[in-house]
C-alpha cells in the first residue's frame, strides 16, 4: 500500500471520529439519550475513563503508556506489512483508532463514548469510531492470519 493511502486511512480514522466526538459532546448532555432506531440504536453521550468495560477505570496513566507502547508496536508492523494491502489496512485502522482515542485520553482524561446498541435486550457496551475502526482492523488481521505464510503474498503495489 502506497504511504499516501495509509496517512488518508489513519488520518480518515482519526478526524471522523475527533469530529463525531465534538459533535456528540456539543449537542448532547453526559448520559443524555437519543433512540434513532426504536429498541435498538441510540446516541448516549458517555465518557469512559478506563478501557474496554469500564475496566482500569482509575489507570490513566498506565493506560496512555501501554497504548503510546501498542502505537510503536503497529506502526512497526506497518512497516513489515506495507505490501499486504489487506493487513495495511487493518494496521491503518488500528493505528488511527487508538490515535483517536488516545487523543481523548491526554487531554481530556477520558474517552468520548455515543454509539450504543440494544439487540436482543443485550445492552452492549456503548462506543466510538476509534474503538470500531480497532475492532474492525482487529477483526481484519485475524482473517488476514489464516491465509497464506507470506507476509507479502498479498497483490503488491506496482
């Protein structure tokens, strides 16, 4: 993947998600609900000072050096898998979620949330862009792992 391509990704991951987190926390008061889909999908303004879960709640610190230590750590795979469109992206993605993220947790202390779904009465954790950029690059490399040894192997840019 051409270096132009991943900085657009990264950056598309980083500023889609900043701005919906503006919006959300200009318009909307913390824990303030509105439903879009009846029983399903709503806006809930939320800020989460730990991780996934509400985990590490009082870890702010420890949780912006683990995840300045994960950055360093993609963006060297990154590096190795360039070629392979396919984990690029899932690089690309994470990356730029966890940037998204991160810039919430420096200088605010905590992470904007507003996305949250009801299905089948499961209350599922509410979240953001950043953190669905993660799961769907998570969920990417982990496909992308079963194929072919060659980290390489994918179609290369010419």
């Amino acid at each position: 993947m051409k270096v132009r391509n991943i900085i657009i990704i990264i950056l598309s991951c980083i500023l889609v998600d900043q701005f919906t987190k503006y919006i959300i926390s200009t318009f909307f008061n913390l824990e303030q609900r509105y439903e879009i889909i009846k029983n399903f999908y709503y806006l809930t303004y939320y800020k989460n000072s730990g991780i996934a879960f509400g985990m590490f709640e009082n870890g702010k610190i420890i949780i912006i050096v683990v995840s300045l230590l994960l950055l360093l750590l993609l963006i060297y795979e990154l590096k190795n898998f360039y070629k392979n469109r396919v984990a690029a992206l899932s690089f690309c993605l994470l990356i730029g979620g966890l940037i998204g993220n991160l810039i919430d947790r420096i200088f605010l202390g905590y992470v904007r949330d507003f996305l949250e779904f009801d299905i089948f009465n499961i209350n599922f954790p509410i979240f953001n862009i950043s953190d669905a950029c993660i799961v769907v690059g998570a969920i990417i490399l982990i496909i992308s792992s079963f194929g072919s040894g060659n980290k390489n192997a994918n179609i290369e840019n010419k």
